[in-house]
C-alpha cells in the first residue's frame, strides 16, 4: 500500500459519497439518458471521453477498447492515469474520489482546458454506480495502483500492486443487469464511434477487439486513426459520390476561447450534407455553430457571385438560402468551455456567441479560397444558378400538382383503399410495399379506421434526385394526396400543412428481411425530409411482422426474434429433437395471410408498432445520405445494421 493512503474508518465524507452514487442507481436516465441499448453504450462513451481529455490537454495518443466474452467492457489509455495520491480534504486517495464521489471528474486541475464531455460528462463514477463490478488500473509515478468497486462501493483500499514504467488508466467493468434491460454490447455500435472519434480527434489511435467473435484464434479488432482529421471525414463521406471541387476546404480558428474547426466540399448531388459536433459530441439538430457557419457560406458565395456578376443568366429569379449548399458536404466541429444544449434531444447548440465566431473563421477562410481558386469558385457559383432554377422548376411543378389535385375534388389515389371513419384521430393508414402484400393487408385490416397504401417498387432515391422529379414520382404524389398534406412556401421557406391531415398514425409496413429494411430507410428518409412535421408530431410508426412461426400440430406461436424462437421450441419439444416441432421463417409479408398478418402485424391489441422520433429519423437521414452513393448494394449490411428505431408499444 502506498504511504500516503492509509487505512480509514468510514467517516461523514464517505457515506456522503455513496449517497451520491445511491442517486444515480435510483434515476439512472437522469444521469446516462436511459437504461437501454442506449444507456449501455453510453457508459463506454463515458470513459473514453475521460480518457479523450487526457488527449486534447496533450498526454494521450492511444485508447484500446476490448468487448470481453461476457460483455464486460476494458478501456485502456496511456494518459496521466488518474491520481492515487491523499486528497487532503476527504482524507482519501483521490482514485477513490473521482471513482465514487459524483462529478468529481475534473476538480483536480483546475489549469487543464477540459471540453469533452457536455452532453455526457457524468463522470467515472456514473459507470463505477451503475455496473456491477469494475476494477480501476493506474500506472502513474512507477508504480501500479488498483481498486475494486461493486455497484459503485470500494471492495477495498487502493492497493500497489507492482511497478510500471508507462503511465495510462484501465478501467473494466460489467454493466450491472439489475439496471440495464440491455447488456449485450453491439460491435457495430461503438466501433462506428470510435471511426467518427478518430477524425474529430486527429492524431489519437482508436482500437476496438472483440473477444467475442474469434476467427482463426484471434479476436476480431479494427483500429481507427487519422492523420487529417476532418479534412478526412469530409472525404470519407464524399467517397461515394462525384465530387464537384478538387480539394477540401478546411477551417481552423479560435476566439473568445471557443475553437472552430470545418472542412467542407461540394459534390453533384443535390443534398445538404453538414455533420455538427461540439466537444466531439454529435449535435444532430444543429444549432448557432451550423447557423453561423451556413451564414458564412451564403454570405461569402452571394458576395463573390455578385462581384464577379455571374448571377445575370438567373434574370428574375432569386436565389434562396438553400441554393448556396446543394451537394455540400460539411463537418462542424466546434469546442465551447461551457455548452448549452437544446432542442426536442438536447442535440442543438445554444451558445449565442458561437454563431458569430463560425461565420467569421468560416467567411476568412472562404473569402481566400475563392479568390485563389476562381476555376472552382466558377464551377460552385453555376451550380448555385442551376439549384435555383431547379427550385423554381420545382415550386411550379409542385403547384400545378396540387392544383390538378383539387381541380379534380380533391381526389384519392385509386390504389388507396380508405377507411370508413373520417375521424383522422383514429385514423390509420398502411404505407405497404408491393401490390401483393398491399392485397394481403387490405383483406387482413379492420376496414372501419384501416387504410392501405400499397407503394410499388422502389421509391425514389430522393438523394439523387432533382425536387421536381420528385414531384412528378406516382407513389410520392399519391402519398401526399392520401395523407392529405401539402407543401407550402413562404418566402422561400418550405413548411407542411398538416391541417387536413387524414391520419394520425402512418405505418410503414415492409418485409422483415434487408430489402424490407433498405426499403423502411428510404421511406423514413424521404418522410423525414419532406414530411417531417409529421415525425415531430408523432404520427410516423413503423410495423414489425414476426420472423418465424413455431408450431405443433394445430398450435402456433409467433416469434420476433431469435429468443422468442428458442422458447417456443423448447415450450413444444417433449424430446431432444422433436420432428413434430415446425419452424416456419417468414420472409416477406407476402408469406402470410391476411388472419397471420391481422393478428401478428397489424391488431392494435397484439402488435408491436415503433414509433419513429425525430432522432431516429434524424439518424436514418444521416446513415441514408452517409450510404446512398453510387454503390447501394455492398452498403446494404451497414443500413441494416444500423436501422433502429424507439420501440414503443401501441
Ligand atoms: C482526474 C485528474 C486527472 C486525470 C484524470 C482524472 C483521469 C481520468 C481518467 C479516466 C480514464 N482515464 C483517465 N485518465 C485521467 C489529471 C491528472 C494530473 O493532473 O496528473
């Protein structure tokens, strides 16, 4: 034991300390969110982010993740390593202050810039709380210190185990089950992170093994590092499409004590791309750091255009916002002391100051690149002129399709097979893909407030094209004339009259296999960009058909997963290998009939409908422009991997 720890006896400090933590094992969602799949990845993020820290205060250039057979989690990193020494007012070693005493995190170095952290930021001792076990590593001063915790209490005293020439902190621990519903850990879900981590944080090494999965007697392990950081990312997520500028644009720039860091390019798409973050943290509804920097963008091209006087061909039309960023590309990247967060997820910045400090590193660096670059500059301004033309041609396409729609009494889509009530509020409508299975539902549906759309083939990539195509799309404009909303425009600003809304809850009912969930994405992503006041109001649900039915002679169960598939064959098996037990794998909805797919998929009182939230919309729109390249197909397995949405039970 080292000298300066000395045994205790429990004094006033420590039973404090474990009341704090005896609150975050109360209201766990209060400190990590949530107690699912979520809240267990989180606690990863929640020790990286620490040992992330050590990297931007310059101590730390590696942090190795390992997933362990039981789903136990290690991270180890060769920071500082946490400090072992007394701390002088609660008389205690201080690895055991920052592992049990709440929010203890940072107290020490009061010199150390911290900005990791903001949404998260709970701290170790979150983790310590709410897992079962962990142990706590620290090579520091040449020697080795550990602790044991269970559910957040020392097992012991700090001990000195041994000596130690590196520095760094190893922090294991088991996600406690008495607190999680969930505690299988998913390869994909952190190591997309980690990938997203190591270009935000240039220069750092990221690995991820995963004990659980060996092939050829080694663990499966991926390392994330990168050289150019955002300039990278940009260039990670340009990589499937057509690129329209040779270089990426980058950014660098600080004042007031906020760093600014974007890298931006142009490709020939017609979508807005801009990834945000803030303390390495992904704001996903934005916020004053993409506003001040799409103010910049607009402001620096309009001026340029303007000077150079190459707007003349656009004649009357005017050229909105919007224009000025058709197939960008961007990454924001922004680190703020003190983060405010905002917004429906908490994932949009607050910080007012922010706004003006982006525009003007944003605008400098524009201002040189375009006068340095006056061939690429030519080759964004023309495609500004083609992007309001394009608006223009769309506006008046999407006005006469909805003038057509009234001129003709406001008529359905004769593929709909409406409900009898009018009663939007109890209203139901079946997005369905395929004739077929359009066919089966309409006959399985409660006629009286179910409606079925069947949606033929592939709905349109709307990634790739042009708005007014999109308007000319059969399936899309009949969504629109059954859903019984239209688009308005006010001074350029596009905004959903939901007034006439005929439905409250729109169901996207697809086969449960990769097509089906390919199909669900481009749906959700084509909802959420042209529709989605409708995913804020709560009425967007996806249906979930069962994978497999189990029977026994006239008995069946129906099973959603692989579980839910083991028991029922252990419920009817009465031998080992029972032939009389028939599992039935349902690949499309087109394999059941109309009473299966009543009682399974689409019977308020026994289905399960997922209701789609902003933020998972949100994420099917960043997965979906992230992928929909040129090449779909290889990129299938990453969408359907990804798919996720809120369960909720209706
Ligand atoms: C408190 C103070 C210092 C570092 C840390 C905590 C720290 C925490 C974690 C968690 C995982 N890895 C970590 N590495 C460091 C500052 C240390 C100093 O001033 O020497």
């Amino acid at each position: 034991m080292s000298d300066s720890i000395k045994k205790q006896d429990y004094s006033a400090d420590n039973i404090t300390a474990l009341e704090g933590l005896e609150a975050v094992r109360k209201r766990p969602g209060m400190y990590i969110g949530s107690t699912d799949s979520k809240g267990l990845h989180h606690l990863v993020w929640e020790v990286i982010d620490n040992s992330i820290d050590e990297h931007l205060a310059g101590h730390c250039d590696k942090i190795d993740t390992i997933i362990h057979k039981d789903n136990s989690i290690s991270v180890k990193d060769n920071g500082r390593g946490i400090p072992t020494g007394m701390h002088e007012k609660l008389k205690k070693s201080a690895l055991e202050v920052v592992m049990t005493v709440l929010h203890a995190g940072g107290k020490f170095d009061k010199d150390t810039y911290k900005v990791s952290g903001g949404l998260h930021g709970v701290g170790v001792s979150c983790v310590n709380a709410l897992s079962a076990d962990l142990k706590a590593e620290v090579h520091r001063g040449g020697k080795v210190f550990v602790q044991d915790y269970k559910q957040g209490k020392p097992v012991a005293d700090v001990a000195e185990i041994g000596t130690s020439d590196d520095t760094g902190t190893i922090i294991t621990f088991h996600p406690d089950p008495e607190i999680f519903e969930e505690i299988v850990y998913k390869y994909e879900t952190l190591s997309s992170r980690m990938k997203e981590l190591s270009y935000l944080n240039s220069g750092l090494t990221l690995t991820l093994t995963d004990e659980r999965e060996v092939i050829d007697g080694k663990a499966k392990q991926e390392t994330f590092y990168s050289e150019g950081g955002l300039k990278e990312f940009v260039a990670f997520l340009n990589e499937s499409k057509t690129v329209l500028i040779e270089n990426v644009i980058h950014v660098s720039g600080k004042e007031e004590n906020v760093e600014v860091e974007v890298a931006l390019q142009y490709n020939t798409s017609y979508a807005e791309s801009i990834y945000s973050f803030v303390n390495n943290i992904n704001t996903r509804e934005g916020g004053t750091h993409v506003s001040g920097f799409r103010r910049a963008v607009n402001r620096e091209f309009d001026k340029y255009g303007k000077d150079n006087k190459l707007f003349s061909k656009l004649k009357d039309i005017k050229i909105s916002g919007d224009d000025f960023r058709e197939g960008l590309t961007a990454v924001v990247s922004v680190k703020v002391p003190e983060p405010q967060f905002k917004g429906q997820t908490k994932g949009e910045l607050g910080n007012s100051e922010v706004t003006g400090i982006v525009s003007r590193a944003v605008g400098d660096a524009l201002k040189d690149y375009l006068e340095q670059n006056p061939k690429m500059a030519r080759r964004i301004i023309d495609k500004v002129i083609l992007a309001a033309t394009a608006r223009n041609a769309a506006r008046k396409a999407r006005e006469m399709v909805q003038r057509k729609n009234v001129l003709a009494g406001g008529g359905l889509p004769g593929k709909l097979s409406d409900c009898s009530s009018k009663d939007p509020v109890e209203c139901e409508i079946f997005l369905v893909e395929g004739d077929s299975a359009g066919g089966t539902a309409k006959q399985g549906r409660d006629r009286n407030f179910q409606a079925i759309l069947p949606l033929r083939g592939k709905i349109l990539n709307v990634e790739k094209a042009l708005e007014h195509k999109i308007y000319e799309n059969e399936e899309i404009k009949s969504m629109f004339t059954a859903l019984g909303v239209s688009i308005v425009e006010n001074e350029g600003e596009r905004d959903l009259n939901l007034e006439k809304l005929r439905y409250h809850k729109i169901v996207i009912m697809c086969d449960a296999d990769v097509d089906g969930s390919h199909i669900v994405t481009l749906i959700l992503t084509f909802i959420f960009r042209f529709m989605r006041p409708l995913v804020e109001a709560g009425h967007i649900y996806v249906a979930a058909p069962p994978l497999y039915q189990v029977r026994k002679g006239k008995q069946f169960i129906y099973c959603w997963n692989e579980e839910e598939r083991q028991n029922a064959i252990n419920t009817y098996s009465t031998s080992e290998n029972d032939q009389s037990v028939k599992i039935q794998r349902y690949k499309g909805l087109g394999e059941m009939n109309a009473i299966q797919l009543w009682e399974t998929t689409m019977d308020p009182d026994s289905r399960t409908l997922r209701q789609v939230t902003i933020e998972d919309a949100l994420e099917a729109d960043r997965v979906f422009s992230m992928l929909m390249g040129d090449e779909v197909p290889p990129r299938r397995a990453f969408i359907e991997a990804n798919a996720k949405y809120a369960k909720v039970d209706v």
